[in-house]
C-alpha cells in the first residue's frame, strides 16, 4: 500500500492545537495533504499564542489547504473513508484501508454531515469507550494504516525518526527478559 497517498479532511476545527498535532501526525505517517472546512480555526489560529504543536514543522513539507467542500477536486480513484462514532460504522481493528483515501473527521464538539457521510465509500471508528481528542483520533487512524500496511520497523528508521536528543540503545541485557 502506498502511504504517501492520503489525505486527510476535517469538518470546521477550531482548536489550533488539535489542528498542530494533526499536522505532526501527517508528516509522521506520511500523509499527502490536511484539508479542512470553515473559519474557526484560521480564526483561532490568528489569535493563538500557546505553543504549536506541529513541532515538526510538517506544514513546510504538507500542504494545510482551506476549502469549502472537503470532497471537491479529490485524485482520481481516492475513496471516502469518514471516522466518526455513528451507528453502523465498522471498528477500525476490522477496516482494510484502501490504497488512495480521504478520511474525513468531524469537528471537535460535532459530527459530520450526514450527506457526506452518504457519499462515504466508508464509515469507521475508533472502539473506545466515550470519545477522544480530535487529533489522537487521527494518529491513531493514521498508525492503523501504517501498521496494517506491512511496513516494517528498522534501526535505520529508528535513527532517522528519533529526537536529537536520544541516543539509547536496547543492549542484549534487555532482550533476554
């Protein structure tokens, strides 16, 4: 599966935090582009002064794109996925991603609308009990995707992945437990 190909939709954020580490999770998981709908956040975002937590910078390399419609001008052959607590969603631990998507997200304190969700290819969610954060719902999607993919871990991506600041190692001492 091609990770590279994934963009990710949000229905009217408002929270620039959420948005900042949907941003780092993007560039974690290699998604292509966020896109998002209404005003709040760009709103929210010209008055926030907090920390950014798109600590990684991704919003150099992925593009965060103001739209009116999420689905308008999508890649040919990219599939609707909408990730949301409705009944008849399918768990994400049973969910096959498709190769091109959009998942879409609804906002932190609403849902999506009900005729994007009658457009979706698919309806998912995160089996938890009571909901969660915006942006941890979207990392977890996300390292779904990643896991299920076939990827594999290596020292070198350790190396490449890990904090400057981290230079730890698992010695054998370790692995016999």
């Amino acid at each position: 599966m091609d990770l590279s190909q994934v963009i990710i939709g949000l229905t009217n954020p408002k929270s620039p935090t959420n948005v900042g580490g949907i941003m780092r999770a993007a560039g974690c998981y290699n998604a292509t582009e966020v896109r998002y709908t209404g005003q709040r956040y760009q709103y929210a975002a010209a008055h926030y002064t907090q920390y950014d937590t798109d600590t990684q910078s991704a919003r150099e390399r992925i593009p965060l794109i103001a739209v009116n419609q999420l689905l308008d001008d999508l890649p040919p052959d990219t599939k609707i996925v909408c990730v949301e607590l409705v009944e008849g969603a399918i768990a994400l631990p049973d969910f096959e991603h498709p190769a091109q998507a959009i998942y879409i997200f609804g906002p932190e304190d609403g849902t999506i609308a009900q005729q994007v969700i009658n457009q979706a290819d698919a309806v998912v969610y995160v089996p938890t009990t009571g909901c969660m954060n915006l942006a941890a719902t979207v990392n977890v999607l996300l390292y779904d995707r990643m896991a299920k993919s076939g990827i594999k871990g290596s020292d070198a991506l350790i190396r490449a992945s890990r904090d400057t600041n981290n230079r730890v190692k698992v010695t054998s001492a370790n692995t016999s437990r």
